[in-house]
C-alpha cells in the first residue's frame, strides 16, 4: 500500500511507516533494479517483503535517493549525481549485508561492508554532499508486516516492534531490575517490554559501536508520558497512542528517545 503513515518531526525530519500489503513483485516495481537484485538474496520471503517495501517508503518519501550502507552495515542515504535516474533505473549494485550474531543478545547485527560510494566526516561519520545533503541521515527498521523509515539533517534511528511481543523469556536479558521499576503506572504492562526492546535497539543503531550489551551499557533512566505530541500530516492516516518521552544513557552520552504506538505496533525514534 502507500505510505501508512508520515510524521513530520522538528528539524525537518520525516518518520514514516509502511503496512506490508503488497506480495513480492508489486513491491519490486517500487524499487532499484540493484534492490531487487540484493533482496533476491534473501532466502526467506518474509525478510525479502521488509526489505523491499522499506526500500519503497524511501523512494516515496525521498524519490532523488537511494540508500547504501556505511562501514558499520548501517543504512545511508546516496543521491545520484544526475537527477534523472528514477527508482527502476538507478545503476549499480549496492554492497550485500552479511550478517552475525550480535554476541549481547544472539540478535542479528549488520556486518562490516566496503567500498561505500559516500564521504565522511573527520569523525568518521557519513556525509552526503549536494542538493539534498541536508538530510543525509536515515534509520530503519521492520517487523511484523511493518517497515519503518526516519530521514534527518542529523543521526537518527527507529525500531518497531509488535506492542503484545511475548518477551517473557528474554526480558531479562535487556531489562534491568532498576529499569523495571521506571514502568508508569498508566502504561500497560505488556507495552513496557516492547518499549524498552525497541528504545535500546534504536540506541544501538544510533550510536552505531558493535558489542554494546543491552542490558549492562544500554540503560533507561527516565520514562515519562509525552507532553507534546506531533500528530500525522495529511488524512486517512491511523491514530497514534501511548506517547512516552524516554532518557537512554549508553557509550558515554545521554538520549533522548520518543516513542508511541500505533495499531498495535510500538515505535521509538531518536534524533540528534
């Protein structure tokens, strides 16, 4: 389907969500010809969905770009040099993610590509130049018939999650005692497992240093309900709930995190 959803944030960012309708060669359509070639990769189904249709949502909310992959196999958004290419027939191949297992969690991590056709910052971050530079920075996440897209002028992440997931077994292994204790009273108690799962995921995303634990250097001080609220631009989109406001501490900064759900999917993003 269309975009399902498209949040406008301060600073210009976009955050947006894609309802998985589609079957495979619908969703295609919607992409590069290189997508299509790396999503064929992918020998389950399921994972060749969510990676086209995020592919798609960016074309939709950003039709000069395309996304390749920065050393640390994190998404990054490139801009054809000629603005005439269009998302059928972008050449070249992006760079195939490889994965691991992320040692904290037994989670897949992106592993390290190469040859990424982007510059840098001196501080090793990647840095688009052009006309459309100022939103350079892209997350991205999917799950569960979802995908999920933020573009920003700065570092910025998303992760989405089903708001009922059974985290029963695991949430011992991302939830600390102490951050147990900061559950608002108004927030349901199955919400709060998906809340902290998909504000830590997004923090290690965004401050992109392989082998942080979740549970140890991932730690949620402060949940509070949001106060102000940005609601969807345009019509037909679906409500948003549950809004809460979350300070995350990891690798030496301090985050601010916002997240909300919406038909049943939680969503947390970061930005700056």
């Amino acid at each position: 389907m269309p975009v399902h959803l498209k949040l406008p944030l301060p600073g210009g960012t976009i955050l947006a969500l894609w309802r998985i309708d589609e079957e495979e060669t619908p969703l295609a359509s919607l992409c590069t010809v290189a997508e299509q070639q790396e999503a064929a990769a992918f020998a389950a189904p399921r994972r060749r969905l969510e990676y086209l249709a995020w592919h798609a949502l960016l074309h939709a909310l950003l039709p000069e770009a395309h996304a390749a992959h920065d050393p640390e196999g994190g998404p990054v958004l490139v801009f054809p040099s000629s603005g005439q290419n269009t998302p059928a027939n972008i050449p070249g191949g992006l760079p195939h993610r490889q994965n691991c297992i992320r040692p904290d969690t037994g989670l897949h991590k992106n592993a390290r590509s190469e040859n990424i056709p982007f510059e840098h910052t001196r501080f090793g971050d990647p840095l688009q130049t052009g006309e459309f530079a100022p939103l350079r920075h892209i997350g991205v996440s999917h799950s569960h018939g979802y995908a999920a897209v933020i573009l920003s002028a700065q570092p910025c992440a998303v992760d989405i999650e089903p708001a009922d997931s059974d985290f029963s077994r695991a949430a011992r292994r991302f939830i600390s005692p102490q951050e147990q204790a900061l559950q608002p009273c108004a927030l349901p108690e199955a919400l709060f497992p998906a809340l902290v799962w998909c504000a830590k995921e997004a923090v290690y995303k965004w401050v992109r240093i392989s082998g942080l634990s979740l549970l140890h250097d991932i730690r949620i001080t402060e949940i509070h309900p949001e106060t102000t609220r940005t609601n969807p631009s345009g019509t037909g989109f679906p409500a948003l709930e549950a809004f809460h406001r979350l300070t995350v501490t990891a690798a030496g900064k301090t985050l601010q995190l916002h997240g909300f759900t919406v038909e049943g999917i939680c969503c947390v993003y970061g930005i700056g």
